[in-house]
C-alpha cells in the first residue's frame, strides 16, 4: 500500500510538472511572438531597428512578469520537490518499520509458545508426532500385553474350574469310601461286640 502511495505521489508530481512545463511554454511561445511583433513594427534605419519607448517598455513588463512568474513557478517546484523528498524519506522510513515488524511477525509466526518455551514449529512438529507415536507404540504395547494377561487368566480359570472339579469328584469318593470304611467298622465292631456277648 505504502509502494502505491509513493507511485501515486511520483504521478502527480509528474503530471504537475508537464502541466507547468506546457504552461511555460505557452508563455515562451507569447515572449517569442511578442518579440517578433516588436522587431516586425519597428521602422529601420540604415542596418538599426528603431523601437519605440513605450513598446520597449510594454515588452520590458511583459518580460519582467515573465520571469517573476518563472522564479514564483520555480519556486513553487521546489517547495513541492522538497515536500516529496520529506514525503518520500518518511514513506521509506514507514516501509523501513513495516519491513521490520513483517519481519518480527514472521519469526512469531515461525514460532510456538509451548510450555512457556519458544520452539519453531517445525521442532514442535516433530516432538508431537514423537509424543504421538510413541503414545501409540505403548498403548499397542499395553494391548497385547493385556490380552495375553486376559488369555492367561482365561486358561488359568479353565485349568482352575478343571481342578476344582476333578477335587470335587475325588471328595465325594473319598467321603463315600470313608463312609462305606466306617459302616464296615461299625459292621465289625457290632459283629465283635455279638461275639464277645456270645461268647
């Protein structure tokens, strides 16, 4: 914005100056005439023009207000091509301070506040997807070693629940061998008690 702005004030001083510069050559051009009119009236006098005083003069004012208006015209074109040179020195002194800060901005940019730490965001990249794959690698990790622990506890309960069992089955055997060994002691305590009353 600031580079079209400096453009726009070149234009327009350009145009300020072919527009007096056509002006100033109006004005050459009504000098030149004028001259020509005052040596084309005059009356000759051997190899001399004679002019008269008062077109002398009239030419004289007409000449003295030409180069006034030229001086205040020239003047007036210095007063402008110092403001533009002011104009300009502080556009470039803007465009100096823009660089700048679009320099500051582009290093903010670059980087990221991580954990009250300036890192480029290409390091935080990295460090994400590190931290991200890495979560991934031990959660996989976690996974497996969760369903073998799963298979294991699963096989140990089948092994568990078998046992159990066969313990069961050999309880009750044991408890009805027990039982039929005591019945038979009971048996031959009584046949022994009968004998001794017997006997």
């Amino acid at each position: 914005m600031k580079k079209t702005t400096l453009n726009s004030i070149v234009v327009v001083f350009i145009f300020c100056t072919n527009l007096l510069t056509v002006s100033a050559q109006e004005k050459n051009a009504k000098i030149a005439e004028d001259l020509n009119t005052l040596i084309t009236k005059s009356s000759s006098y051997q190899n001399y023009k004679v002019i008269e005083k008062g077109a002398v003069f009239g030419f004289q004012s007409s000449l003295d207000k030409y180069i006034e208006h030229e001086q205040n015209t020239q003047d007036l074109l210095r007063k402008e091509i110092v403001e533009n040179k002011k104009n300009i020195l502080g556009l470039q002194n803007q465009i100096q301070e823009l660089k700048k800060s679009n320099a500051i901005l582009t290093a903010e940019k670059a980087n990221i506040s991580f954990l009250g730490l300036s890192i480029s965001k290409s390091s935080y990249s990295v460090t994400m997807w590190t931290l991200f794959l890495g979560t991934l690698f031990v959660a996989g990790i976690l996974f497996y070693k969760f369903k073998n622990a799963n298979a294991v506890t699963k096989h140990s309960k089948s092994v568990l629940k078998d046992v159990e069992e066969e313990y069961e089955s050999y309880r009750r055997v044991c408890i009805e061998r027990e039982q039929g060994l005591r019945r038979q002691l009971f048996e031959e305590a009584k046949k022994r008690k009968e004998l001794k009353n017997v006997s």
